[in-house]
C-alpha cells in the first residue's frame, strides 16, 4: 500500500484489511458490491475497453486525444498511477478532485459493509460510479492485468474491445506461453462486440481467432481487415485504410515508432465502434499527451546534468517493452546514453535489458527507497552479465555519471519499471493535469 498516500490511502487501507491479497483475479466480490450500488458499470456512455501487455496506455491516451479534439466529454480509467491515485480516473476531461475520490470511496466502503474486496477492485468501483455520475460522450477503459478475470470485465456490453501488442509478462497469473497469455487477454471479448488488434506473433494471432470465434466477436486485424502505412508522398504522418476508406493521418505526438501502430489501434477501435468523429478529431493524435512514455524531463533532476544534456523517462518494463525501446535506442548514436534501470521484483530483468544493452554507453542498477516492490540492485548487475555499476539511486548515479564525463554532450535515460518512473516523475517536479 505504499503507492497510496493522503485521505485516500486512510481508506484504502482499511479497504485492504478486508482481503488483502495482493492480486485474485476473480470478478464474484465486485459484481456483488456493483449490484448493491446499482450497477454503475451498466450506466456509462460508449466504451471502448483496452487490454495488452505493452501499449494500452499509450492507445487510451490517443483515443482521449482524438475524442477531445471531436469535442467530446471523455472519461478514462487507468493504471497504476504514478504519483497520486487520482491520476486513474479522468471525468470529463479533468482529473477527479482528491474530495470527491475520497467522498465515492467513503460510500463504497459504507455499502461493501466489511465484505471482502480487494483495492483494485475497490477503484475499479469507484471509477464506474464517478463515470455514471457524469455526463460523457466515450469512456475509456484500461484492462489492470490479463483480461479474463480482470475487475474492468464486468462490463457487459462495450462499444469495443482493443488487444494491443502481447509478450511475456504476469506469467504467473496468465500462463507461461504467448498463447495461454493472449488468451486470457482476449477474455475481454463479448458476443457481437468488434475487437481490433495489431500485428501480433503467429501463436498469439492463433488464440485471439480462437476466442473470437467461440464467442462470436468481429475480430478486425492488422494487415487483413485494415492497414497503416507511411504517407506515399514522404511528408510526416500516416494513412490508415479500412473497409470504409482512407484516412490521412498526423504523426503521433508520443515519440517512439511504436507509437505509429498505438494510434492505428485507437482509430480502428473508434471506426469499428461505429462511433461517428469529425474529420477534425484526427488531429488529436498529434496532441496526446502520455507520462513515462520516452518523455523528456525538464525539472529539478534535468537541472542536475550539464548544459546540452538530455534527460529521458520510460516505464517499458517485460521484454516486448525491451525490444521496442531498443528500435528508438538505435536512433541514438549520436551521443553517450547512460541507462539507469529499476525493476519490479516480478518482472524479467533479463528479457527487458537484453535488447537494450548494446545501445548504452553504461548502465546504473537503481533501487529507490520509495519504488514499489523494487527489485534489489544485485538482482539488476547480475541480469546484466556483471555490467551494471550500483547506484543505487537516480540522483547518486546522475551525480557519478556527470563526475565521469568529459562535458560532451549525453542522453540519460531512466527505465525499467513504472514505479521508477513514479518516483523520478516526483523527484523531477512533475505534476498531472
């Protein structure tokens, strides 16, 4: 319960003695509690509902972006936060206030009547019932682990389903192969519910066909019911293509080549919707605005590197996260890049820093004191082959890295876990808004 602070985190707390497993992916304690508040979950406007290992927050970002460039009231729930718990849920556009998150957490904990509940669960709630107290025309919907048995699926009927890109991940709640992993992803699917996906390994592709066929889902792929290619006359930006026509797109604000197929799934997941935009929404995706996703800092720890530096924050945290960021790495010869990695205990420390590796000039293993489940910096040099130095915190290793230099200019690059990305978000100064 560390990640939780504040009136909030008094709640919680109390919330967390009544079943305080950390994850028990059923649905039966939250489908009893939403009947008993009147089921919120079946009150909200058009929903489209994200799972995947890596990309479903960047692709609930740009369906946020394009839905408030459409003029359009937009919810979002997601997660984990990063600084505070009112960063999971967006109403309207604005970030619950820390009075009302508290007030519909109060409530819950009145009408759950000391029965078991898990906090996830609990927040789960909490978004339906502030989502179906306000007036919105899209809600968005990130799926918290797997899919199946996930607390986000006990809605019934959304508008879509999105699966974004799948590897390795939580395999000790989804399975140990791509295929066991996809689907329990692909749980999400509803009869006569269209789901769109990306490119996706054969074994992957192989179990999302399979449950879309046994729960009779329209499941639009990538390459086969719809395509993104860069525009043919050279200029920034991309056409998506589909049975409907064409589209001219802008190029993702979110850096990162990845980002190219994130948009293409939030504009597929809006058309097969039948969810009817202005062409002005399009622009949208040249707006979004996703923290720890390849962001530059500029605060407090930038201030700590010499002039000409960069200083940059990702939370890509499994190997399929490790293979992407090697492809934007690779466009990063031009200067020194010290890697500062923190990883959650859980996660495949090995699998993440393999791809990665080769593009650093060195690499710092970090262990803050407030990082959630932090996994050990001995843990970290010995994924490494031995090649990581110790930080063992962000602001140690920054001060021995700028100790070291010659003064050329350099790009420091914080990775490896999103509650790193928490704390260096914290120490940096930022705020969500």
């Amino acid at each position: 319960m560390t990640e939780f602070t504040g009136r909030t985190g008094e709640i919680l707390e109390r919330l967390n003695r009544l079943y305080p497993a950390l994850i028990d992916l059923s649905l039966g304690r939250l489908e009893a509690l939403l009947a008993r508040l009147g089921h919120p979950e079946d009150k909200l406007p058009p929903v489209i509902h994200v799972a995947g290992t890596n990309g479903k927050g960047s692709t609930c970002a740009t369906l946020r972006a394009i839905g408030e460039a459409a003029g359009w009231r937009v919810h979002v729930m997601s997660s984990p936060h990063l600084v505070d718990v009112t960063e999971r849920f967006r109403i309207a556009g604005q970030l619950v206030s820390e009075a009302e998150l508290v007030a519909t957490l109060e409530e819950i904990e009145r009408v759950n009547a000391g029965a078991p509940i898990t906090v996830f669960e609990v927040l789960t709630a909490a978004g339906f019932l502030l989502f179906a107290r306000h007036p919105a025309e899209l809600a968005i919907i990130e799926v918290g682990l797997g899919g199946r048995c996930d607390a986000t699926n006990v809605l019934r009927k959304p508008a879509a389903c999105v699966i974004t890109a799948i590897s390795r991940d939580h395999e000790a709640f989804l399975g140990d192969t791509l295929g066991a992993i996809a689907a329990e992803k692909a749980g999400i699917f509803k009869p006569g519910v269209p789901a769109v996906t990306g490119f996706q390994p054969d074994e992957v592709m192989a179990a999302l066909r399979a449950q879309a066929d046994k729960t009779g889902t329209p499941l639009a792929c990538r390459g086969q019911d719809w395509t993104v290619a860069p525009r043919p006359d050279g200029a920034p930006g991309m056409v998506f293509t589909d049975a409907t026509g064409s589209l001219t797109l802008p190029p993702s604000a979110l850096p990162g080549p990845w980002q190219a197929d994130n948009a293409a799934l939030a504009v597929a997941a809006l058309r097969y919707a039948g969810l009817t935009l202005p062409a002005t929404a399009w622009e949208g995706i040249s707006r979004v605005r996703w923290p720890a996703r390849m962001q530059r800092l500029t605060g407090t720890l930038a201030g700590l590197l010499p002039t000409g530096w960069e200083l940059w924050l990702d939370g890509g945290h499994n190997p399929g996260a490790g293979l992407a960021l090697a492809r934007e790495l690779a466009q990063w010869s031009d200067q020194p890049l010290h890697l500062l990695v923190g990883m959650k205990q859980t996660k495949d420390a090995s699998g993440f820093l393999d791809p990665v590796l080769p593009y650093a000039t060195d690499l710092w293993a970090i262990c803050e004191p407030q990082q959630h489940l932090a996994l050990p910096v001995e843990a970290i040099v010995q994924a490494s082959g031995g090649k990581a130095h110790i930080g063992p915190t962000i602001r140690e290793a920054l001060d021995a890295i700028v100790a070291s230099s010659t003064g050329a200019p350099a790009r420091v690059l914080i990775c490896g876990s999103l509650y790193l990305a928490g704390v260096a978000l914290k120490q940096d100064g930022w705020q969500a808004s």
